[in-house]
C-alpha cells in the first residue's frame, strides 16, 4: 500500500527501512509499507512532518529578523531624543524574539528525543527522518542565533530604559530649580515689603 500527499517543497530523501519506503520533502511526503504497518508509519512521518514544518517556520522567522537586527543594534550602544519613537517597535521586536525562544524550547524536546524501546518500524523511520534533516543541529543553531537577538534587544532596552529614567531626571531637576527660583524669588519679595514698609 502507498500514501502520498504534499505541495512541492524541495528535495526529497528516501528512506528505505525494513521493507517500508518513504520519500519526504518539505510539504510532500510519499509513504510505501505493508497494510498493516502503513497506519503505524504514517503517523510517525505527520508527527515528524509537523515539527519540521515548525521548525522551518522558525528558523524563517529568525533569518526574516536580522535586518532588523542590524539596523536596532545601534541602539544597545547608545540611545537619544530621536530614537524615541521607536522604543515601541523595539518592544515589540524582543517581544517576537522572546516568543521564538519559546516556540523553540517546546519544540526541542520532540527533536533531541533519544530512540524509544521497542525499537518499532514507526519510530525508527522517525528518528531516521529527523537525523537525516538534521533537526538538532538545525535547533542548536536556532538557539544561538536567538541567543544574539535577545541580547541586542536586552542591551536596547537597558539603553531605552536609562535614557528615559535620565530624562525623567532631568525634568524633575528642572522642577526643583524653578520651585527654588519662585521661593526665592517669593521670599525676596516678602523680604522687601517688610523692610520697606
């Protein structure tokens, strides 16, 4: 018996273990077993397929936001008036960073699993799948790219932080000075009518 299902997606790695054959690329997989171990596999390569999927979507995700990378770091070195207006974006861009972080840490565990006992056709040809589209290295990889983008972000926010808490200085430095001024200037005032009168 045979399933095949999937878009085009690239390349395709064959896979042929104890008499069951599976083809697999990115979106499209084709499955050849006996009746009854073709349920069995079949599952195990939806399961695989869904997490390399998630995976890819991931590792897009991160390689879509390093220009942004690029252009933010700027900011974790220093940080003024003008870049003011974009300390919501730069949220929102940690914001993003943090959710892969843990998209990747729930995904993890279902990559770097260790092979289960019994050693099933099912499970075999998964493991087979995710060694041969390298998913731990892949997520290894992931975590230190993640790891740079977090720490940009981090550095830009201490900066953002300090900046607004220097600001905020300032205009309470500014208060105090003009509450001096006016009760000097009151007690001046006060002075003179009383000698004067």
């Amino acid at each position: 018996d045979a399933i095949a299902w999937g878009e085009d997606g690239g390349p395709t790695q064959l896979l042929a273990l104890h008499g069951a054959v599976v083809a697999w690329a990115p979106g499209r997989a084709v499955i050849i077993a006996a009746s009854d171990r073709l349920a069995a596999v079949r599952a195990a390569v939806v399961e695989f397929c869904f997490f390399e999927r998630e995976l890819r979507s991931i590792e897009a995700e991160v390689a879509a936001a390093w220009p942004h990378v690029d252009a933010d770091a700027p900011l974790a070195f220093e940080f003024n008036d003008r870049d003011a207006g974009r300390r919501r974006e730069i949220g929102e861009r940690f914001r993003r960073t943090v959710a892969l972080r843990g998209r990747l840490a729930r995904l993890a565990p279902h990559l770097e699993r260790p092979p289960r006992f019994p050693p099933t056709l099912a499970r075999q040809v998964a493991e087979r799948l995710r060694e041969r589209s390298r998913m731990a290295e892949r997520a290894g990889f992931l975590d230190g790219q993640i790891t740079v983008q977090e720490r940009v972000y981090d550095l830009c926010g201490e900066r953002s932080s300090d900046w607004t808490i220097a600001r905020r200085s300032i205009a309470l430095e500014w208060a105090i000075v003009v509450l001096l001024v006016v009760q000097t200037a009151l007690l001046v005032a006060e002075l003179l009518t009383t000698s004067g009168g």
